[in-house]
C-alpha cells in the first residue's frame, strides 16, 4: 500500500464510529493510562508483562481470587522495577472494589469464560474502558446486553482477539485491499490446536502429561475442559472469525446472516487420558464437545466463511486460514499464495513467504522491533497497544463491541444450531442497521491501529 494512500484511508477512522467514550467519566491521564487488571493468570500475566513495558502504562491494580496468581504477579512486577499495584482478593465480588477506584482508566479482564459478561458490565457501569479476552458471553443475552450498555454508557468495548494482528493475516489483509485477490468470495479460519495439554494439567507432572481438570488443577484446566464437558458448541470462534471480519468489511458495509454447524464424535479427550493414565476416571466422561466442529456462515455481500474448532486430536498448531478470490488465494497450512497471472507458473503455488515479504503490512513494518520479544509472535503487542493507545487518545477502539459481539456470538449460535439438528440460524445484527454505513478502518492508520 502506498505511504499517501494508507494516510488518506486512515482520515475515514474520525467518522467511522458510532459509540464514543464520553470524557466526563475517565481519570484524568494525558500521557498516561492506568490499568486495573481483572484476571491474573497465564492470560493476564501476558497483558501484565506488556503493561509493565511501557512508560505510557502504570499497572494501578490486580485481582485474582488465587494467591498463587498473585503472588507471581506481585513478583513479576517488582523484577520490573514497578511500584507494587494494589491488591484485591477474597471473593468472586472483589473485582468490583477495583472498579469503585476513580483513578483507573481501563481494565483488562482475562478471567474464565462465565465472569467477563458481569465483569465487563460493571466495569462500563464504572466508566472504564473494556479490553476483555474472549468470549465475551455465554447466552445470545449476554451479548445483547453487552451492547446496550456500551451503546448506553458510551464506553468502549474490545475483545483482545490478537490473531486479528498476526503478520501473515495482515500482510495477506493488504493483499486483499490492493485487489490481489480480487473481489473476495470465499474465507475460512478457525481454532486448529492441540490443546489437551491445556484441558488436562495438574501441575504435577512435566507439561503435557497430566489428566486432571477442575478446582484442583492447574492454570485453565481448572475451568475450561468443563466447556468440553457441557456444551456442543464452537466454544472459541474468535481466532478464525476476527481475521475473517476484517477481510470482507462484517459490521462495516456487510454483516454475517445466518449459520449453520456441524459436529463430529467426541473421541479425542477421553482417548488422550486413558493414554496418559489408564483406568483414570475422567477417561470414562461422556465429552459433550465433538472433536471437530464446522460452522458455516453467509454474508449479505454474498461471500461465504467456513470456521473450524478442532482442539481435541492431534495435530500440528494451525489455524486454517484460506482467503480466496476471483484473481487468486492464500492458505496458510501450506504456506502458499496462488495469484492468477502473476504467480512463478500456471496453477502452481508460490511460497506465501515471497509475498508476504512484498506486501508485509505497514504497521508490521514500523512496529516490527517494539513486538519483538512479545507473546505469540509479537502479536500481543500490537493488540495490546491498540487498546491502549484508544485509551490514551479517549477514542474508540479498532475491534468495538458490534465487532467484538459478532464474532463471539457464534458460540452460542452454533450450539443452537447443534441442538436443532443442524438446522440453520438466523445471525443478529447487533448494530441494528448501522452496518450499512459503517467504514471499515482496521489497520488502515498508527494513531490506535
């Protein structure tokens, strides 16, 4: 993309949003922001390392019912160099002491599943921005409740899906807006990752080998693998579904319309414990969640995107992305890119990696050192600072709630969808007609990505 035109694109983010913090409710922080962090854990030690590397970012407040999640918190801090945050523990309530403080901007909330509903609730309530790790509810309810309170209160709403900011899938997003697709027609994407040593770890033995799951277990195990036991459902559409918004413009000029999914046999999660530990109890579970879940989704614009949520077999980490044209494709399982007319040989496949170095995405290219060193590849941080640079600027953030909602509700539509026996169903438009004017700007400028 041309330096004049990213410039001018980027001029259309002013105009582009319709929910807009209302400055009478933030501290009052000009060059910096402070953070309370709901959550402590893996997820939220990631953002607490991110935090304590910016000069822009003081980490006002932690919280965690755990104190082993605290006390690694604490820790990691203090070798920071950084003033000690305050603490706040003891209950499932003790997040909202937190959100009582006035000199908290935002808060990053990375706790299970079932608390960022009412956590990011509250916390708009409070006047702080939301950063929120999916998913962002359980019930289509949630959702809809999540958007009537920012659209009330005005505060913004993110769900800190960071795969929207991995290299390859923004180099391929500026592909895709220099026409080197061609009018796109086709997206998949999705969750593809052998998790079951993440479902199962009692931190007892070496990482990958434990069978345990629940209050007793470590880290998400304690409360994740009961998603797999109780629902049917894509329980994490985000990794797939965020990217695949951005390329075909979803809640700015286009919408997701209905969805239709489907699910395999459960095998892999009792397979994996009678393996680990035969005879152990939780072999003998009957696992809700099918192995591989695969929903389909139609567009208003009339592309069509393919999500899968394959989390419970074996196989090597990838996310499936395909991002398909009239004048070509990328697939990153094979790391390929075809473009018609323009690739090394007719219906062959070039390294996507000679593209991609071609077309790395403008932000990647200035931002590239200061993600070095940051989780999953350096995305982390762009996602990271996406938000807190919305913050600072008191200006909507890239992924807002109609984003955020969209992509996070086809949990709870693709459990509908299973129950019903695979009947399709009807996608809500949560921006309630805005979509049609709304301008997609993600990534198109610096000044909050």
């Amino acid at each position: 993309m041309e330096r004049r035109e990213f410039i001018k694109h980027g001029t259309m983010a002013a105009a582009a949003f319709t929910i807009l913090p209302m400055g009478s409710l933030f501290a009052a922080s000009k060059d910096k922001v402070r953070l309370g962090y709901i959550g402590v854990g893996e997820r939220g030690m990631s953002h607490i390392s991110e935090g304590t590397l910016r000069d822009d970012v003081e980490v006002v407040a932690i919280c965690d019912t755990q104190e082993r999640s605290l006390k690694r918190c604490r820790e990691f801090i203090a070798k920071r160099g950084r003033p000690a945050a305050t603490e706040y523990t003891g209950g499932l309530d003790a997040y909202k002491k937190l959100l009582d403080r006035k000199d908290i901007d935002a808060v990053i909330i990375a706790t299970p599943w079932e608390f960022h509903h009412p956590q990011a609730i509250d916390a708009m309530k409070a006047g702080k921005y939301v950063g929120c790790e999916v998913i962002a509810g359980l019930t289509m309810e949630d959702h809809w409740d999540i958007v009537h309170t920012s659209e009330k209160t005005g505060i913004p709403y993110m769900t800190l899906e960071n795969v929207c900011y991995r290299r390859d899938v923004m180099a391929a997003l500026n592909m895709s807006r220099q026409g080197l697709f061609g009018e796109l027609i086709h997206i998949e994407g999705g969750y593809q990752h052998n998790l079951r040593n993440v479902l199962f770890n009692d931190g007892q033995h070496a990482y990958g080998h434990g069978v345990e799951f629940g209050p007793n277990a470590w880290s998400e195990a304690q409360w994740r693998t009961q998603y797999n036991v109780d629902r049917n459902a894509d329980i994490y559409p985000t990794h797939g579904a965020g990217p695949a918004m951005h390329y075909i413009d979803i809640t700015r000029g286009n919408r997701f319309t209905n969805l239709v999914s489907f699910s395999s046999k459960a095998r892999g999660l009792a397979a994996y414990v009678e393996e680990q530990a035969p005879g152990n109890k939780n072999a003998k579970i009957n696992y809700k969640n099918g192995d591989v879940i695969t929903t389909m989704i139609n567009c208003a614009n009339g592309e069509t995107v393919l999500l899968s949520h394959d989390t419970h077999l074996p196989r090597p980490y990838s996310l499936g992305f395909r991002v398909q044209g009239t004048k070509g494709l990328w697939m990153d399982v094979a790391n390929s890119v075809y473009i018609e007319n323009k690739s090394k040989q007719d219906d062959e496949w070039d390294t996507a990696d000679d593209w991609f170095k071609k077309y790395d995405h403008p932000l990647w290219v200035k931002y590239e050192k200061q993600a070095e060193g940051a989780g999953h590849g350096g995305m982390d941080w762009f996602v990271f600072n996406a938000f807190i640079e919305s913050v600072l600027q008191k200006k909507q953030t890239p992924i807002d709630v109609y984003d955020s909602v969209t992509m996070s509700a086809i949990t709870p539509l693709s459990e509908k969808s299973l129950k019903e026996g695979n009947a399709p169903q009807e996608f809500p438009d949560f921006t309630k007609g805005k979509w049609q004017d709304r301008k997609n700007t993600f990534a198109l400028d610096d000044s909050g990505f």
